[in-house]
C-alpha cells in the first residue's frame, strides 16, 4: 500500500547523509568522550564538530551550545535554570498560551513548587502574539520571557525578533522554543537578539534523542540533571555520540538546502490549502494564511470527529495529526485549538498535515484523491450533518440548541 507520511512536525525521516554520518559511531569510534585514550578522543572531536556546526545554523559561536536529549530537554533546561539563577532578582515569568507543553509545564512547576508568579498572553485568531501584550505584561520582577519562535500546531510565525527587542531593553532574559523553526527556515541568534534558543535535529532530518540549547555567554543556568561535567557542567550524562554527529550532520546539510526545501514544501503546502477547499465543504483554515510555517496544513472539517479522519486516512496509507506530538493521542481539541478560539464542535474535526522534503506532487494528488471521499463517508454517518442538511442550522452539543458559527476560529476557504 502506498503511504504518504504527513506528520513531519513531530518526526522527520532521517536523511541517508546523515544516517551514514552516524553509522561509525556505534561500533567504530565507540569511546567515552570522556576517556583519555585515543579512541575517547575521536567521539571528543565528534562532538565538538557537531557542536560547530550546529551553532552555525543559528550563526552563534560554538562555545554557547550545549547538547541535550530532546527539544522538551532543553526547554526545561532553559526554563528552569535560568529562573533559578535568577531567583533573587524576581519570580515572574512571561509565556504565550500556545507554547509547548515542555514550555507550559516547566513555568507550572516552578509556580507550584518554588513561588514564581505566570502570565499567560492571549494570541489572536491566527495564533499570534501582540507585541503590545508582550510589553504590557513586563514586570520589575520578570526575570524570563519564553515566546516560541513557531507553533507546533497551526505554524504561526511570531514577530520573534521585536518580541525579543522589547523584553531585552527591559533587561530581561528571554527564551525562544525554535524546535519547529530551526533548519526549516532561517533561525538567527544575532538578529533575534535572544539569551536562551532550543532546537531540534529531529525537526530537520536528523536523528531522535539529539538536540540542542543556545545559551548566550554571560547568561547563568542552573543544571537540572546532576552528574558529571559533561557539556562543560550544565547537562550531566554519558554523550549520545552517534545522536550528537547525526544532528550536527542535519545541522549542516539545513544549512545549504534549507532554501530549496522551504520553496517546495510552501508550493506543496499552497495546493492542499487551496484545493481541499473545492473538494471539501465546510472546511476552515486554521492560523495565520501568511506568516506560518512553509510545510504546515492545519484544517478544522466541520461535522467530522478527528478519529475518524485519522484512522480511515491510515487505511489509506496518509498519515497525518491533529497537533502536538505530546498531545495528539487524547483525540481531543487542543490547547492551541483553544487559544484561538474555534468552536469545540468543529475543532474536534481538526487535521493536521506537515509536509517534508521527501513530499511530492504525487502526494499531494493522492490525498487530494483520497480525503474527500473520507469526509463523505463520515459525514453520511453524522447525525449533526443530517441535521444541517435539513434545516440549514447547526446543532451544538447539547439537545435542542443552536450554535452561531460565524467562522471566527479560522478562515473559511470553502469556494
């Protein structure tokens, strides 16, 4: 049966460069990077040419990246260590209400175990943050900032760098989740001006269990796993070597393809935005319909129940999501979905579509082919579409009520 994965924003094939990269590591140049033999030296170099060239896709010096397990590893590290450090200063802490949950659920453990104080800024319609807010919620005791770069979910692109240049004239630290920016379209330490930047080779091509966190000289960080002196004593552990060369091998290759692949994956991404539309009533787009992610589709189906989609297009071979990798499983809208404000009804019909450089046209004209049927074939089964049908009104969850839907959750591109 032929497959067409679609849910690269949780997990990218890795590339056969960097898989060939990562092959004599586990059983050639299998040394402790610690060691002092010759054998540890060669892993010791391996990394160290990793950690270079990962700092040169986001254009910062290699002394300032430090490797972790996972993007989720990283925000943490960044979150917690740094308001740590800088405890005695304040306890207040800035975040979006779309961020992930390794974002969410690090501030929320700090607020409930150590005292710190949250804000939480609303986004608008297209997921997006008001610079406006971002100000109006800077404290004399705000000691971080964590504004993602893009969104997981509907690939909203944020302002990032007047974000940046608003909280770091109040001198506050500020952090940005970069996992789904970084290598898929241009990320620049410099010009966002930002203390603290996660990324992610499994984002871009590269293997799992590698990632990394800028974090800019001068900044403190408390460690979070205690143990050896590993990356210069900020993340204790036994290096993943082989991890660590694969993601600086994607690291490079982001480097020179980044362009091309953001040009095709947009192009592919413009025919599903457009063309599911004309073959799909009732279909609304959600986030921003400009400034997103060039590989990021993200539809809400009204009268579909998201399971269904998901398990009838996998019989199909296209593998798709509804969200976040952490999230997606709940089959339930989620806390983006929220965040802007779509109708629970419909949300429950969202789908989400992430495309990589391995897509083709192909594949795109065999989801456009294969969805639409699906949608019927639900939609033939559901009570509420039945009862649109006949009245002309939408039913909402609970018996003998309407609801109004003015389509203010997303853009209504049905033709």
């Amino acid at each position: 049966m032929r497959q067409v994965y679609l849910d690269n924003q949780s997990n990218t094939r890795v590339s056969e460069r960097v898989l060939n990269a990562m092959m004599p590591y586990f059983r050639e140049y299998y040394g402790n990077p610690q060691s002092m033999y010759s054998l540890g030296a060669k892993s010791k170099d391996a990394i160290e040419l990793a950690r270079q060239q990962a700092a040169e896709l986001i254009g910062v010096t290699d002394a300032d990246i430090y490797f972790t397990s996972s993007g989720s590893e990283s925000n943490n590290l960044a979150i917690k260590g740094a308001a740590e450090a800088c405890r005695q200063k304040g306890k207040h802490i800035v975040v979006s209400e779309i961020e992930h949950f390794s974002v969410l659920n690090a501030v929320k453990r700090l607020v409930q175990q150590q005292g710190f104080e949250m804000t939480v800024l609303p986004v608008d319609k297209n997921g997006m943050v008001s610079l406006d807010a971002v100000r109006e919620a800077l404290r004399s005791d705000t000691v971080l900032v964590s504004i993602q770069h893009a969104n997981t979910e509907i690939g909203a692109v944020q302002p990032i760098e007047e974000i940046a240049k608003a909280v770091r004239e109040k001198g506050i630290l500020f952090h940005t989740d970069a996992v789904c920016a970084a290598g898929v379209i241009p990320v620049d330490a410099r010009k966002i001006g930002a203390d603290l930047i996660t990324f992610a080779g499994s984002e871009f091509y590269g293997p799992k269990g590698a990632a990394a966190l800028y974090i800019k000289k001068g900044v403190r960080i408390v460690p979070q796993i205690d143990g050896g002196i590993q990356e210069n004593g900020r993340r204790a552990g036994t290096e993943n070597v082989p991890a660590i060369v694969g993601f600086g091998a994607a690291c490079a290759i982001a480097v020179s393809e980044m362009t091309a692949n953001a040009v095709k994956m947009r192009r592919l991404r413009d025919r599903l935005i457009a063309e599911l539309p004309r073959k799909i009533e009732h279909i609304y787009l959600n986030g921003h319909p400009e400034l997103r992610l060039p590989g990021n589709v993200n539809f809400s189906v009204e009268f579909v129940e998201g399971e269904g989609m998901f398990l009838l297009l996998d019989q199909k071979g296209i593998l798709v999501s509804s969200g976040s990798a952490c999230a997606n499983k709940a089959l339930k809208m989620s806390h983006v979905l929220s965040a802007i404000k779509i109708d629970a009804a419909i949300g429950q019909g969202s789908i989400l579509m992430t495309l990589s450089k391995y897509n083709t046209d192909d594949d795109i004209d065999y989801v456009l082919a294969e969805f639409p049927p699906i949608v019927k074939k639900l939609r033939d089964l559901s009570p509420l579409y039945s009862y649109f049908l006949k009245t002309g009104k939408r039913q909402a969850a609970g018996p003998g009520t309407d609801y109004a839907h003015e389509h203010e959750h997303g853009h209504d591109t049905t033709s």
